[in-house]
C-alpha cells in the first residue's frame, strides 16, 4: 500500500481481492494465485485493521475465524418452515408419487402436466438455513424442528464456502445448504487427532453436527467443514422460475453448489439416476443417504402445494440403511507383521449397506475401550461406502443389561503361537514378541511379495496362506527352494501356471538390493529409508557390521531409529533368513557407483510435486545411481529440492532455508 492510498479504500479492494480468490480456491477448486500470495493480501488486511479499527467490518475476511465465543445457542423462527420429505424406496414408489402429482394437477385442471425433474444427492450432513441483507451474511440457523432453529451464525462464518458478501443479491435472501465434512477431510482429521494421542470421531455427520453447534468458533475454524447450497428460501427481489435456474443463481454468485446435479425429464431417468448414485455412493467424497427429486418448476411447485408437512412436489429417495443392529459374538484378535495384535469383531451375519457382515474392525484396543463393546452385546454395525465394516457402539440398551461380560482384554498369550504377550510402553498395541510366530510369517511373507518390494507376480495373499497352511513355505527364503511338482499338487495349479509362478519367483531374484532390504520386513524400513540405507552401505554386510552410531549417519534416519534397526539386524531369526537368501542368489548389495562417485556424489535430494516427465521413483532412481541421496524433509542438510508442479509446503520450507530448487530440466542438465 502506499502512503497516499485511502486506507478505506484499500481495505475495500483487498476484501474483494481475497473473497474473489478465496471464492476461486473453495468454491471453483480453480485457484488463481499460490497461499503464498493469498495470506500476503489476507496479512496486508488484517495489519490495516490493527492499525484502523474503525475500517473492520464484519463482512470482512478476517471476521471469519475471530469471533468471539457465545454464552448459548438462542433460538430461530425460520421465515418459511424448513420442511421435511416424504420417502421413497424403490422405482415403483418413485412412479407412484408421480403418478399422484398428476393426479392431483389434474384435479386442478392441468392436464398432461410436463415435468422437469432435478435431481439432488442428499449428503449425510446438517440442514442449515443462510440469511443475507443486502448481500451482506446476517444469521446463519440450523434446521432444528423445521420451524425453530439455533443461531450458528459464529460457526457458519468460519466455513470459507459460506461467502460474508454476495454481490448482486436481492434485498433480503435466504439460502438453504447441508453442512458436512467430506471424506478426505474427515479421515485427515482423524489421522492428525490419533497423532496428537487424542480420541478421534466416529463419523463425519456427527462430527460436522457437533462442530456447528459448539459454543466456540475457534473450534469450528480448525475443522475441515464444508456447505453446499441447495434451495433458496424466502427471497425479496428476486424472480427466479425454478429449482434448476434458482442452483444456476446461486452458483453463478458464489455458492458452492453440487456439480452432480442434473435436471431431468422423464421418470424412468429419474429412476435410473438414483439407482445409479446408489452404486457409486461409496466413491464419492461426501457420504449420501440418498437422493432428493424435485418438480423444477416454481408455479407448478405451487399449483402442488403440500400435504400436512411435506411438499406433494418433491420425495427423498433413501438409500439402504448403512447401520445396522446385530450381535457382537467375539472379538479376535490378528497378529500383524511385526507382532501387534489387532482386535476384530466376530458378528451374527447381518444385511447392511447392501451385503451380509460377518466381521469387523476394532483398529486397536483403545478403540475398543472407548466404544465398550462386550462379547455377547447387541451393536451398531457401519459399513459406509466401500471402507471395511466398524463396530461403531452397543446398542443403547445393552450396556444397561446387568448380565453383561466383563470388558474383553487383550490375549496374555499369542492367539496364532501361544508366546506370552507384552505390551510396549506407548504403543495402543498388543504385541506377540516371538518373531518366528506363523501370524507374523504370513503378514511378512504377503510384505515380501507385494509389490513394492519382490513384487512377485501372481502370489496374492491367498496363495501365500496356501502356500503356509500346506507347509511347503515357512519363510520368504523358502519360495526360492519352491519346485513346479510341489505346486502341482495344489488346487487351481496346471502345468502352466505352476511354471509362470516359479518364472515370476526366479525373475524377483533381479530386484535390486534396495528392494530386497525393504522386503525383508525391518520395523520403522519403508522403501525410502530402505533406499538410503542401500546406498549408505552398499551391501548388507556393511550394514549388518554397521553400529548404531555408524546407521544414524543415514539421511533420514534419527538415534531411536537407528538403535531400533540394529537391534532387529541382531535377531537370528532374521539373520536366518538372511543366510538363506543370499544362498538363493538374491542382490544383497547396490549397483552403481558407492556415494562419493558419479555426478550428484555427496549430494541430498528432496523430491515435491509432479514432474513433467519422470515420475518420482524415476527420479529417486536417477538420483541414487549417480551417487546422491534422496530424503523425505526439506532440512538445512538439503542441498537441492527437485520440484515439479504443486510443491506444497516443502517448496516453502525450502525458500525459506536458502535450498536450492531445481526443476526437472536443471535437474537433467545437473545429471550430464
Ligand atoms: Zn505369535
């Protein structure tokens, strides 16, 4: 800003600025200028401010999460209720709503009345109503009864997809939308919560519902909401002549309306549209209990009117119930790779979401503390989408039931080998220590071939519990030992197939040293520290002789992490199965030149972005061969950061440190 520029003015230009850009980012998913760029404006405003207090208002950008905390949630009368839906479960109910709007039109002596359907996905979230004066956010209510809500207003400011200002409106608006947590966002809450050694949430409804309804909007502006517009309510000033042009309305003045809508004529489209957002319902980001059908047309609307509460001229069309009640029968418990036990539920078989449940996951056994679940209870199964079944509570009244079992408590002994358990101190898991355990065989053994290690094609994870349960393999060295007659004794195993898995087990014993470390299965060793660890120490040996302090020089690589994988490198079991790989001819040492030869010798690479021609394992690869290193974080230690398109935060921390940025083409231009 210059001196001479009106301060008013400024604050102005830079209100629209961010709501036009802010608009771009959360409403358009098309945004124009980096962060960056958008939180210089956002300080620019917010410092002006400060500095004139008198020029803050509260349409402005900076109000959205500043908001003081409210004593209570005063109640709301709605202008015009907010109504319900009657439903609809099948086609047969979908043609018979119709059939009696025609009906009762032409009582009204509209005959052959044409109907344009608009189709709605009904997200699984909280109804809101939104009112603006003269364009400007006044109050923002949930649904409540349908007549009385709660004033949200402080929460609602804080959703970015909620514009303060809309441009162009009429006098008085009031627009109704669903406020949900997508997805994504849920499951990155979730994921940051478990991190922060915090409880985390059972679903995104009751998440989103319990944040719009909290007293401070601190809260609401640190969780990921989102709203999508759907009707406009009362309304002065503004003729619109349908449903379908009212979302045309709304979107075109900066609400975010779904793009899944369509308009429709004809019933039997209707119809397959519903049935066909039934199947997807599990990939799309939100979640969706149905669908909502409405008769587009406003005088039609009208003409229709309503029968006690619910509208003649629109239906939900419900989805199958995703929850459903049966009985918890027992809860067992897997052993993981490296030992932990993980508790899961065994259920009365139970219809939900579209298929028979026999079984469901308990994460870990704080989980299943927190939710109180007992063998014998009756219990709430969810089974959203396409994610793995969950136990969500016991039924109310079960945990009221004075016979109930004490709380289930993880095995003193290993369920799969009988070893006594212990319980690692900050762990949320059980752990069976014996590493020769056959439960832990078999989650190694499916690591082993996966395919981001030996990548063996055509050995899934049944194969490999035949493989197991038939003894013909203990451990990964004994797949190499494998002859085609032993598979032929197999079920499903012809001559064919018998000698392509043998082929696909001999060509894995090409796979380069690196892949081989990560497939042996070393707590804390994913691929790219496996990576470095390879062209640290060039060959097992060295790193088997190689004492913590010596690891620690590994990029990436801390003090604990270090102690951790020279004590797994000391266990004979491992060190057994080491022997006998490399007597089965796989790489145990790196090719290409040691660090300290070829052109990138000595130097540390962090990757961010999509490159235009190399993916990043290419480019990880290229690295490596010529002598650098590739870590996971930007740090003072980087000499260069290879960055492609959307670089994120490390492009940041890299500006920020001094590290040098190269893109792909500087890159290759630096290999020659
Ligand atoms: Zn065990």
């Amino acid at each position: 800003m210059t001196s001479t520029e009106d301060p008013a003015a400024r604050a102005g230009e830079l209100r629209r600025l961010l709501d036009y850009h802010a608009r771009r980012y959360y409403v358009e998913d098309d945004p124009e200028i980096g962060d960056d760029e958008y939180d210089a404006l956002y300080n620019e405003l917010r410092d002006l401010e400060a500095a004139h207090p008198e020029l803050t208002t509260p349409d402005s950008p900076t109000q959205r999460v500043g908001g003081q905390p409210v004593e209570r949630l005063e109640k709301v009368r709605h202008l015009q209720p907010m109504l319900s839906l009657a439903n609809v479960r099948s086609a047969e109910e979908l043609r018979a709503w119709v059939a009696r709007m025609r009906a009762h039109l032409a009582r009204e002596g509209i005959a052959d009345a044409q109907f344009r359907f608009v189709c709605e996905p009904k997200i699984d979230g909280l109804a809101i109503s939104l009112l603006y004066r003269n364009g400007v956010f006044e109050r923002g209510a949930t649904r409540g009864d349908g007549e009385v809500g709660e004033d949200v207003t402080h929460n609602l400011r804080t959703i970015a997809q909620i514009p303060l200002v809309v441009d162009g409106a009429p006098p008085l608006l009031e627009v109704r939308g669903e406020v949900y947590m997508s997805l994504p966002d849920f499951a990155a809450l979730n994921e940051r919560l478990a991190a922060e050694g915090r409880s985390t949430f059972m679903n995104p409804r009751n998440t989103a519902a319990g944040t719009i309804r909290q007293l401070d909007p601190a809260l609401a502006a640190g969780r990921p909401l989102s709203m999508l517009a759907y009707a406009i309510g009362t309304v002065e000033g503004l003729e619109l002549t349908g449903q379908w042009e009212a979302l045309a309305w709304l979107r075109e003045h900066g609400f975010h309306v779904n793009s899944e809508i369509v308009a429709l004529e004809d019933e039997e489209a209707v119809v397959a549209q519903c049935l066909e957002w039934e199947q997807r319902r599990g990939g799309l980001e939100f979640e969706i209990d149905g669908v909502v059908v409405k008769v587009s047309d406003f005088e039609l609307q009208r003409r229709l009117g309503a029968a006690g509460r619910d509208p003649r001229w629109a239906v939900a069309w419900k989805f199958p119930p995703t929850t459903a009640k049966t009985r918890l029968l027992a809860i067992h418990w897997n052993v993981g790779k490296f030992g932990d036990l993980h508790p899961f539920a065994e259920l009365e078989p139970v219809h939900v979401g579209g298929v028979t449940v026999k079984l469901a996951t308990l994460h870990n056994e704080e989980d299943l503390a927190r939710k109180d679940l007992r063998p014998g209870d009756e219990v709430i199964v969810l089974r959203a989408g396409d994610v793995i079944p969950q136990v969500v509570s016991p039924a109310p009244h079960a945990v009221e039931n004075p016979d109930r079992e004490p709380p289930p408590r993880p095995p003193e002994r290993c369920p799969v080998c009988d070893t006594p358990t212990v319980k690692p101190a900050g762990s949320v898991f059980t752990n069976c220590p014996n590493t020769a355990c056959a439960g832990r065989q078999w989650q190694l053994l499916r690591h082993f071939v996966s395919r981001g290690a030996m990548d063996i094609d055509g050995l899934g994870e049944t194969l490999v519990g035949t493989l197991l349960n038939q003894g013909l393999v203990r451990n990964a060295a004994d797949l190499y030992a494998l002859g085609e007659d032993q598979l032929l004794e197999l079920e499903g195993f012809g001559e064919i197939s018998a000698r392509n898995l043998i082929a696909a087990i001999d060509a894995s014993r090409e796979r380069p040293f690196h892949r081989v470390l990560f497939a042996i299965g070393i707590e804390e060793v994913g691929g790219v520290t496996a990576r470095n660890l390879a062209s640290q120490f060039r060959s097992l040996d060295r790193l088997l002789a190689a004492t913590p302090a010596e690891i620690e020089q590994t990029p990436g690589v801390g003090p604990k992490m270090a102690e951790a994988i020279a004590a797994q490198l000391a266990d004979p079991v491992l060190l057994e199965l080491i022997e006998r790989i490399r007597a089965a001819g796989l790489r145990l040492e790196e090719d290409g030149p040691p660090p300290g030869d070829g052109p990138l010798a000595e130097l540390t690479f962090v990757l961010t972005g999509t490159l235009p021609t190399l993916t990043r394992e290419q480019a990880s690869e290229r690295i490596l061969t010529a002598g650098g290193r590739v870590t996971s974080t930007v740090s003072k230690k980087t000499d260069y950061l290879l960055a492609g398109d959307s670089p994120g935060s490390k492009l940041a921390k890299a500006e920020r440190l001094g590290v040098a940025v190269l893109d792909e083409a500087a890159f290759l231009a630096l290999l020659e």
